[in-house]
C-alpha cells in the first residue's frame, strides 16, 4: 500500500508539472509541484498533531470523524448504487438516513440538504474513498491539490495588480503559517481556499462574458455549499468594489462606505432585524457552552445542562444517544426556543434516558466573551471585544499553556506589522482598480471578523476561521507593496 500512496502522489507531482493549462504565467514550471510538496508536508504535520498532540497515536477529533463517516457513506454505495446517488445529491430522508447512516453523527449536522458544509465536506471524502482504499494520506493528497488551484486561482488573479513577481506571490500566499497550517488539512479550509480563489479569479479575470458567469455562478455555489456565511460577507465587499471603481471622487466613496457600514450596524437595532441579532445570540450561546465542555441532555419540556465537573455523575449511551444522572446535582437548564434564559436548578436522577443534545469536553483555548443575549445593542458594545479577540489574540497570557499558541502569536501579530510597515513605509501609489480591491478586501475581513469575534468564545477555532481575513490582508499588503523601496533602502 506505501507503494500505492508513493503512486498516487507521483501522479499529482507529475499533473501540476507537466499539464500547461495548470501552469503559472511567468513563473517555474516547478513553483506548483513545489507548493504541494509543501503542503504535503504540513498536511502530514497536521495528522501529526491529530493524532499525536490531541489524540493516543490515531487521527482523533473532526479529522477523524470526517475519515470515518465519509468511509460509510461510501459503503453505501456497494449496498445500494441508487441510495448512495441520493445521498450524493440531497435527495435522501430519514428513511434512508436511518437504513445506511444510523452510526454517523455528521450527518445530520444542520438542518440543509444542499447547503450544508459538514455533509459536504463528508460527500467529497466519500467519493476520495473510492481510490484512497481507506488510506488517510491519499485524502490529505487529493484536498492539498484542491486547495493549491484555489492558490493558483488567486495568484493569477492578483499578479496584474501587484509590482511583485509572480513566483513572490504564490509563495507569499503560500507561506503563511496559520493558512498553510489549515489549508493543508483534512477540515473544510481546502475547499474554502479552492472556493474563495474561484470567486476572486472568475471576478478579475479578462475572459469571455460566458466563462465569467459560468465560473462565478460555480464560484458562488461553492461557496454557498462550504461556508454561507463567507458569501454573505463577499456581497457587500463586492458593492463596495463597485462603488469606489465606478465613484470618481475617492473621498465620496470613503464617505458613503462609512454611512453605508455605520447604518448597517445600527439598523441591527431595528425590529426587522431583530431576527439576525437573535440568530447571532444562539449562535454565540451554543458556542459558549460547547467550549465550556459537558452535557445537554433533552427532558420531556427542557434542556439540562451538566457542566464538566458533573460528568463523574453522567454516564453517556453513545449507542442511542442518551443521558441517565446517577446523582443530584447543581447545574442549568434551557426552554428549547428561549436560549438565552439559562436558569439554575438542582438536576434530579433519572430512570428514564433523556436524549443528548450535545457532549464535549472543556476546550483548553476557552476565553470569555461578553453574552449578546439577543440584545442588538449589546451586540454594539461588542464590537471592539470581536476585533481584538480576532485580529491581535492569542496573547501570551490567553490559554492555552501550549508552545502552538506561540506560532499563533507570532503569525497573528506578525502579518499585522507586516501590514501597518507596508502601508506607512513601503505603499505604492495605487490606480482607480486596485483602490476598489483594497477597499473591497477591507470591507470583507472587517465584517468577517464581527462575525467570528461576535460568537466564538474559543481562540483555537477563531485562529481557524480568521484565515479568510488573514488571505485578504495579505492579498492587500502585496497589492499596495513597492519593491522599488526596499531596494532603495
């Protein structure tokens, strides 16, 4: 089988080499076989750390479950050709979900057929199975090419708008740490790098009016089937690349920019809107209890919550699902529709199970964050509270204890200086066009960081989401870079 890996990964080295529609303009042949080399290489860092850091020497965590539920939705298919086609195409139900997947938890993972990332992310693996034969390195082959042409995508894509050359492009973006890190894995960044690089390249590409719409409504549905809210925040990022490039006076459009996020902010204190600051809440909450750890189990007319020091108490059915409470305890409970009313109560033993609702332990990177409480005002007052907690944290005093937490730091703050240097030191004058990109790319992680700061209490996962935003800072430091100035001291 280490035969057959070699094999698989030969002919992917021998695809982005030899193949001239994959070819960077300008650039070594080699610069693309050199990228997936090196995100091999991370990749199998990243199993590392799955396996090794978090887990007892086996891939444990998502990685995991991803590996092996992808690996029974693609059984399906020996079973049953046409369940697996409905599967593949969102046309199963319960029925179906009952007879072939009863033993996935992934699955059902939201509410969407179509739009949902998590059942996405297992249909692609799924399909890898068909030629992986169960071997993990063939997947993490298959999503580091993915992910590279998304690489590709924005490389050509932004070389007419930077000075630099092509090969310092790619390996800018490339190279950076914390994006290298999760775009080389087994999660979802892959196909977001893939997707996000679609969209950016289908946008500023000269091709025909057909290619164009073609490749942004696949740009778009890729997006959509990964990561909604990603898309949510392009659109008006896109707006506003339409306004500073078709607004001639620069200040106007500043002006309105401003007007335009200020209103949007504030409009969050409306009553039509009440809904989106709700959905902001429960996100936040379920996000808050999940990185605090323990259990959510359903009664008969609420929602318990048992907090991690209870769980000696707590014994778990992973089998059907379900909770029985040896002793009487101090913990929370919940109505199913009023989230945000946690209230305290003395939690009696049951001989009935109740059904799981969730089980997880306490999340070492854990910091706490202010309650939205669904209160659009309070979502406000947050807003400072989001920005630090995603642009500048971790610091060296946040949890983790851990030496990682330390290469999140330096990669964080690191890419900020490189930034803030570039525009007071090194920044080139820019045209109307490349104007309308930075602000387009400042308008995308500026709502993208609300979003993340907004509702996730744990850095661990804010330092995975952010890497949109880090993509886009970077993609604006490298447009607005002058070379000349480093050369000339």
């Amino acid at each position: 089988m280490i035969a057959y890996i070699i094999f698989i990964f030969l002919i992917i080295t021998a695809i982005l080499r030899y193949v001239p529609g994959l070819r960077i303009p300008h650039s070594s042949p080699w610069l693309l076989p050199a990228g997936f080399v090196i995100k091999v290489a991370v990749g199998m860092f990243f199993l590392y750390i799955y396996s090794y850091h978090y887990g007892v020497g086996e891939l444990t965590a998502d990685p995991s479950a991803f590996m092996v539920e992808s690996k029974i939705l693609n059984a399906t298919f020996y079973e049953s050709p046409g369940a697996y086609l409905r599967f593949l195409t969102g046309l199963d139900n319960k029925a179906l979900v009952a007879q072939y997947l009863s033993e996935t938890t992934q699955w059902d993972a939201g509410s969407s057929k179509w739009f949902n990332d998590t059942r996405n992310l297992l249909r692609l693996h799924s399909l890898i199975h068909f030629i992986s034969f169960n071997q993990t390195a063939i997947h993490l082959f298959v999503v580091s090419f993915i992910s590279l042409l998304g690489l590709r995508f924005i490389t050509l894509a932004i070389i007419p708008y930077t000075q630099l050359k092509t090969t310092v492009v790619f390996l800018a973006l490339l190279l950076m740490p914390n994006a290298l890190f999760w775009s080389s894995g087994l999660l979802k960044e892959p196909l977001i790098y893939f997707s996000i690089g679609l969209f950016i390249y289908s946008i500023l590409s000269i091709t025909s009016l057909v290619k164009k719409v073609l490749l942004i409504a696949l740009s778009i549905l890729c997006l959509v089937g990964i990561k909604p809210y990603i898309f949510l925040c392009i659109i008006p990022a896109v707006l506003i690349f339409v306004l500073f490039y078709y607004l001639k006076q620069t200040r106007t459009a500043l002006i309105i920019t401003i007007v335009l996020i200020a209103g949007s902010l504030v409009s969050l204190l409306t009553t039509p809107l009440q809904p989106v600051v709700k959905k902001l809440s429960d996100q936040q909450f379920d996000f808050i209890n999940i990185g605090k750890g323990g259990v959510f189990a359903r009664a008969d007319t609420c929602i318990y919550i048992i907090a991690g020091e209870d769980m000696p108490h707590v014994i778990v059915n992973q089998v059907d699902s379900t909770v029985i409470l040896t002793k009487e305890i101090v913990g929370d409970y919940i109505l199913p529709n009023a989230k945000k009313d946690k209230k305290r109560c003395i939690i009696q033993p049951n001989e009935i199970p109740w059904k799981m609702y969730y089980d997880g332990e306490f999340s070492g990177s854990y910091i706490e964050i202010t309650p939205i409480e669904e209160s659009g005002i309070q979502l406000l007052k947050n807003i400072p509270e989001a920005v630090q907690n995603v642009t500048i944290r971790p610091y060296p005093g946040d949890p983790p204890a851990s030496v990682f937490k330390y290469f999140s730091l330096i990669d964080g703050w690191g890419l900020c200086l490189l930034f803030i240097l570039t525009f007071f030191f090194f920044r080139r004058k820019i045209n109307r066009k490349e104007l309308s990109l930075i602000a387009a790319l400042v308008v995308f992680s500026f709502i993208l960081t609300l979003l993340i700061g907004w509702t996730t209490p744990v850095l661990g996962a804010i330092i995975r989401y952010k890497v949109p935003v880090q993509l886009a800072m970077m993609l604006a430091t490298l447009i607005i870079f002058n070379p000349k100035r480093l050369k000339n001291g």
